[in-house]
C-alpha cells in the first residue's frame, strides 16, 4: 500500500492516460527519471522535441500541400469565372472562388501558426543542446 498526498493519485492517472500508460507503469516511470543522471533526462527531452518539430514540419508540409492545391483550384474556376457563357453561373463560380479564398486563408493562417511552433521548438531544441553540452558527464 502507497499512501499519496490528497489529489496526487488524479493527477498521476491523468499522466497516465496523456502517456498511454497504467498507473502502476506511470509511477514506475516517474521513479526511474528520478534516478536518471540530468544529462540523460535533458538528452531524452531533446529526443522529445525533436520529434516535436518533425511533427509540426511535417503538418507544414501537408498545409503547404493544401495551399497549392487550393490556389490551383483558384486559378482554374477563375478562367472558367472568365469564359463563363452567363452571369449566373460567372456568379455561382464567383461565389465556389469566394469560399475557395476563405479555406487558403484558413490553411495559410494555420501554416503561419505552424512556423510559429517550428520556431519556438527549434529554439529550445538549440538551448537543450546548450545544456547537454555544459552538463557533466555522470
């Protein structure tokens, strides 16, 4: 029997399932990190975000993708806009661009976003490197 301070035992089952993991496998694993020499928890935090910012380059790319996408669509509904034989449908296809303009906005300020992460993940990436180096070896 484990005794926990009052709340500790939620908090821990709620790392458990963000972690994928039991509660028995949690405590376990909290444990020996504590044993851990701080060179090698930094080292593992840096494996952390460097997947970190695989994943976030590669949402880039996907969002990067969708844009071109869109833009082609753009560019071939506003020839057809151009060629159209009536104004209702130049209307109709005016109203498809619109609603094609309004998604890239989204999928660009969602890249924006994204870059913004890159960044800010590169940058502690840089400055968990800087900490690997100046730790002592254990």
């Amino acid at each position: 029997m484990l005794r926990l301070p009052d709340g500790m035992r939620d908090r821990l089952k709620a790392s458990a399932e963000e972690n994928n993991r039991t509660l028995n496998a949690e405590v376990v694993a909290r444990i020996e990190a504590s044993y851990q020499a701080p060179r090698d928890r930094i080292a593992a935090r840096a494996r952390e975000i460097e997947l970190g910012v695989s994943e976030v380059a590669a949402r880039g790319e996907m969002l990067d993708l969708r844009a071109e996408l869109l833009h082609s669509r753009l560019d071939r509904l506003q020839s057809r806009i151009e060629q159209a034989p009536t104004a209702a449908l130049a209307a109709e296809l005016t109203q498809q661009a619109n609603e094609l303009r309004a998604e890239l906005a989204k999928v660009q300020h969602a890249r924006a976003q994204f870059a913004e992460q890159s960044a800010d993940l590169v940058d502690r990436m840089a400055r968990i490197r800087a900490m690997v180096e100046r730790s002592p070896e254990e």
